[in-house]
C-alpha cells in the first residue's frame, strides 16, 4: 500500500505543477513572450492565459507603460573645442514585446549608447553659447533620431530631455564674471538714464519757473506803468480842472527841489530853464504880501535888481 500511495502524491504534485504552469495570469499593461521548444511561439497579453505545461515557456515578461530612464552625465565636445557634462533623461515605451525581445540584446544599453552617440554628433557642431540656450532644439534632434533608430526594436521614445549641461569651472567662472559684468553695466546705464531724466526734468522746472516768472514781472511792469500813466492822467487832469496859475507852478517847482538833491551820491544836479521863471512869479507873489506891499501901481517895493542898478544919492 505505502508505495501506491507514493505514487498518488507524487502524480497529485506533478498535476499541482502541471496546472500551476498551465495558467498564466498576465497583469495588465504587461505582456509575455511565449517559446516551445526553444523558438517564439506568441505573445501572451493581460488576463487569464493557457499553456502547454513541460513544453510552452515563458522567455520574458515586458511592462508596456512608459519608462523613465535617467542616463549618467556624458562627457561632450562642443564646436569651440570645449568638454561639457550633460545629463539626459528618456522617456520610452514598448509597443511591439516580440520585437523587444529578439530584435535587440537589450534595449535600455542600446539606448543609452546611441544617445551619447547622437549628443556628441549634435552638440559637436554647436558652441558653448548655443548650446547652453538650445536645449528644445538639441531635444527635438535628438528625439527624431532615437524614435527613427528603436522603431524597430519595438520602442517608441516619446520624450528627451536634457537634464543639466555643465560647462568647466573655468567657463562657469568666466561666465559668471561675464554676467556680473553685464549686470553692473546695465546698472550703471540705469543710474545714468536716471540722472540724465533728472536734469532734464529740473531744467525744465526752472525753465518754466524762469517764464512764468518773468511773464509775472512783465505783467507787473505793465500794470505799475499803466497805474502811473492812470495817476499821472489823473493828476493832469485835476490840475487842468483845477485851472493853476504861474503862483502855483512856482511854489510847485520849490517843493520839488529838495526831492531833486536828495541821495549821498549826488554831486551834480540839472535846475531846469523854467525855475527862473518859476522864481520870479514866486518873489513876486510874495512881494505881494510883504510889509511894502501895495498893489502894483500904489508905490509898492521894487525888485532887488532894480534897487542895486540904481546909483547911490548923495
């Protein structure tokens, strides 16, 4: 009895085994490729899937989702003779599993070499300057090329990217110097434009402020000389109204005198033609109403003149 027993468990483990490799349950956005006897059978997709248990094997299981693949930093030439660090990163998916499998060693190398392979043809008919500021131009070649190569490989690369391109310390400091240079002029041509605005803004001010005041002081002029010609009219013709006589114009001429002599710096001044006659009319108004005085014809006094031409009665 033990040996029949022996072998019910053992053909009970061997159905256990045979059933275990019968399924295959493939998870989804997976895919796995099946070999019998060694050659490439078919491609078993997501879901519950038979086999031919001890004859159909399973050669790879592929995931079908888009993979990120960071690459180490590559050192690269460019055209001005100058080795820059790049660091580039992939973005890739397996669309044919077959072609994957048997049409390329292994795809995650290939495409790696044949990065750095199209970076250096890319970067090497760019300088430094262009390089640094083209990077949607270096990741479209770039792209265009590795999509065109790994088409058949079964992989479609969707993205590249350019994670960081490092030029040498030495072009790191020069370029900083450059910048701080560059930040230094723009502030100085700032300060500049400042100041020049400034000065034109205050010269302006004072160019206004000098019209206005000088339109102020010509207005002024203008109604000082208009307010004399005003007084001067009217004093014309209060005096006109008021009819003077040569006595008043006489007393007139006096009091206007001591004004004429006013002023420390005066040394020499003009009397004018008609104050002699003014002086007559004067002393002989007042003449008039001296202690001989009379009328005119009633014996009055005589002028001083007159008394001196007289001779001397004995």
């Amino acid at each position: 009895m033990e040996p029949v027993i022996i072998v019910l468990v053992i053909l009970v483990v061997l159905v256990f085994i045979a059933l275990i490799k019968t399924i295959q349950v493939i998870p989804q956005a997976s895919a796995a490729i099946v070999e019998r006897f060694g050659r490439y059978t078919r491609t078993l997709n997501a879901g519950l899937n038979i086999v031919v248990p001890f004859i159909d094997t399973i050669r790879n299981r592929i995931d079908l989702r888009e993979q990120v693949v960071p690459f180490p930093p590559q050192p690269v030439i460019t055209q001005d003779n100058l080795v820059v660090n790049i660091d580039t990163v992939i973005y890739y998916q397996v669309t044919d599993a077959r072609a994957a499998t048997y049409e390329v060693a292994s795809y995650i190398q290939a495409i790696e070499q044949l990065t750095v392979t199209t970076l250096r043809n890319i970067i090497g008919g760019m300088d430094l300057e262009r390089t640094l500021t083209s990077r949607e131009e270096i990741n479209a070649a770039l792209r265009g090329v590795l999509d065109e190569a790994t088409g058949k490989w079964g992989i479609r690369v969707n993205r590249v990217e350019l994670k960081a391109i490092e030029p040498p310390t030495s072009i790191q400091d020069s370029m900083e110097k450059q910048m701080r240079a560059d930040r230094d002029k723009r502030a100085a041509i700032l300060t500049a434009e400042g100041t020049r605005q400034a000065a034109i803004l205050t010269a302006e001010g004072e160019k206004q402020s000098q019209i206005l005041r000088a339109e102020g002081e010509a207005k002024a002029a203008a109604l000082r000389a208009e307010g004399e010609a005003q007084a001067v009219r009217t004093v014309f013709e209060a005096i006109h109204a008021g009819d003077p006589d040569q006595k008043l114009l006489s007393y007139q001429y006096l009091q206007m005198l001591p004004k004429i002599a006013e002023g420390d710096a005066n040394k020499l001044w003009i009397v004018p033609s008609e104050i002699g006659d003014a002086l007559k009319g004067l002393s002989g108004a007042m003449g008039n109403f001296g202690p001989l005085g009379g009328g005119s014809n009633g014996g009055g006094s005589v002028p001083a003149q007159e008394r001196r031409e007289k001779p001397p009665i004995d």
